[in-house]
C-alpha cells in the first residue's frame, strides 16, 4: 500500500513561510495585499473565495473583494478593473473565470500587468518560466506539483530510479536536487498543469515526458510505465490504473473530477445548507494504484497547496514591485 504524500502539510509549510516574509514586509511599513474580482454569486466561485481568504489570512496577507453584479458590462468591468490594476496598495489580482458575456482575454488578459498576475494567466509570466526568469508569476497548480516533489526530496530520492546513476556532467549541487535527473511523466497538457509543470522540471535538469488523449495508447503507457514520478491530470475517473505505472513509482494525482452524487435508488442526494445537489470530487487514479506505488498523494490534496501557492505569488509580488530581493 502506498505511502501518503501529505498535501496539508505541504500547504502548511508555505504558508507559515509567507507569514514570516509578510510580517518582515509590514515591519517596513508594507501591508501585503491581494484582490478579489469576482462576478455575481456563482456556488465556485464563492467557494474559492472563502478558502482562498481563509488561506491569505493564515499567510498574514489582506484581502479585498471586487463583486460586481451578474450583468456587469464588458466596459464597466473592464473600467473597474483597470482601477485596482493601478492601486499601489494592491500587490496581486485573482479574477474568478470563466466570465459571462465578457471576453476574459480581453477584460483580463490586456488589462492585468503581470506583476500582479498573481494566477498567472499571461503570456509575460508563462514567458518568463520558459527562460528561469525567478521574478515571473507561475501557475499555481503546476507549481504545488513541484512544492510536493521538494517537500518529499528525500523519500522520492530513494525510490527514484535516476539517483543510482551516476551523473558526471552535473555540475556541484546538481545532484542534491531531486529534480536533476528525475523521470518524471505527465498526464496531460494544458496551459495549467502540462506545460509550465513541464517547463519548471526541466529548467532543473529533469527528464520530462508529457502524454495526453492524442498519444498512441503504446507509446503513452511506455512512458508512464517507464517514470520515476507520475503526475496524473486527466479529466476521467479511474483512468489511470495500478498496471500502468511502474512499481514502487511515486503517483501525483491532481486531477479534479466532480460528480453529481446520487443515492442507491438513483435520487439526487441534497445539500441541506444550500439546498443544491451534493457534488463528490475524484482523482483520476484507479484504487489499485495505491498497490503499486509506494507514495501517493490523496484526493483531494493537490488543490490544498494551491491556494497556499496563490499567498507565495502574492508576496513574490509584493517584494517585486517594492524593490525588495
């Protein structure tokens, strides 16, 4: 049975980090802070918003809520948010998407500056990962993938098939990094997780493969049966089975598959606080992972770092945009 890759105390371990960094910025007069906009009252949005205070509040960062009503103009969103873009007082910005009737590239993509782009949605940021640029903003999910990789160094050293290969061309403290030389597959592409998880790994020396739905089922399944580490990011449940990995490999599950729940007879099962249909949340990893690989993350647990992550993008930007290194 798999050993678990704790995603809490992960998540933990950021934001007690951001908490020093943020109390050493406000005792230079500088009040980390990052805002919200959000449109209307959709259930997921006001989801992520509770949690995402909850989390800036535990890293000592304050948080301010742009809502806007459902009908909200493209002109008068846009207007308002060119207004907290240029708020010196507010370090980063969190835009709830996917927007009704407002074209997002538009409305956020050209009006966001990428100092502030603290989900990082932009092409300045996702340039700045290409080149190892270390002020640039990343993906936070991406990002939580490789905080899990280091948190669990030494464990994932010791199962990783690379560290008993010698590495003559790395250079000293190469091969203390867990990520120099690492086999390391993911299931997926997308602009979220595949490439800037693919990027960030490769900029420290790993051996990176991404496979998604396009790939021949041979070639896809000798890659994720030949990985040290397998991120697995697939829209499906249980579409990732114990036969396809490689046994004793370390499994990141950070996929999110949401199912309505209904009871035995097929009725929808409620919520009583908010009256609508319970939702179950899944990886995309079988059960019978859990038996062959020898550490794993649980689900949900990824998205546990994630907003921890959004906290250290904040202070990143912070510290960035007042000259402090």
């Amino acid at each position: 049975m798999a050993n678990v890759l704790d995603c809490k105390l992960v998540a933990q371990s950021i934001k007690d980090e951001c908490k020093k960094e943020a109390d050493a910025l406000k005792a230079q007069g500088i009040t980390p802070k990052l805002g919200i906009f959000r449109v209307g009252e959709k259930g997921p949005d006001l989801s992520y918003e509770k949690g995402a205070t909850k989390t800036m509040a535990e890293a000592g960062i304050e948080v301010e809520v742009f809502a806007l009503p459902a009908d909200v103009s493209q002109e008068d969103y846009i207007k308002k948010f060119r207004e907290v873009n240029a708020d010196p007082s507010i370090h980063g910005i969190l835009a709830f998407r996917p927007l009704d009737n407002i074209d997002e590239n538009v409305a956020i993509g050209e009006n966001i500056s990428p100092l502030k782009d603290a989900d990082s949605c932009t092409a300045a940021n996702m340039g700045k990962l290409v080149i190892n640029d270390p002020t640039g903003l990343y993906p936070c999910t991406a990002s939580a993938i490789v905080e899990v990789i280091d948190y669990y160094a030494e464990e994932i050293k010791k199962v990783a098939r690379a560290k008993f290969e010698p590495l003559p061309l790395a250079k000293p403290g190469q091969e203390d990094d867990v990520c120099c030389g690492l086999d390391v597959c993911i299931i997926n592409n997308s602009n979220v997780i595949g490439k800037p998880l693919s990027m960030m790994l490769t900029n420290r020396f790993a051996t990176v493969s991404i496979v998604h739905h396009l790939t021949h089922p041979e070639i896809k399944n000798e890659y994720i049966k030949r990985a040290d580490v397998v991120v697995a990011a697939t829209p499906f449940k249980d579409s990732v089975t114990g036969d396809m990995i490689k046994e004793g490999s370390v499994v990141i599950d950070a996929a999110v598959v949401r199912e309505k729940a209904f009871d035995a007879d097929g009725n929808p099962i409620m919520n009583e606080k908010t009256g609508r249909q319970k939702i179950n949340t899944f990886g995309c990893c079988s059960a019978d992972v859990e038996e062959v690989a020898s550490w794993k993350t649980p689900v949900p647990g990824v998205g546990a770092i994630t907003s921890a992550l959004l906290a250290k993008n904040l202070i990143k930007a912070c510290k960035v945009q007042n000259n402090i290194k």
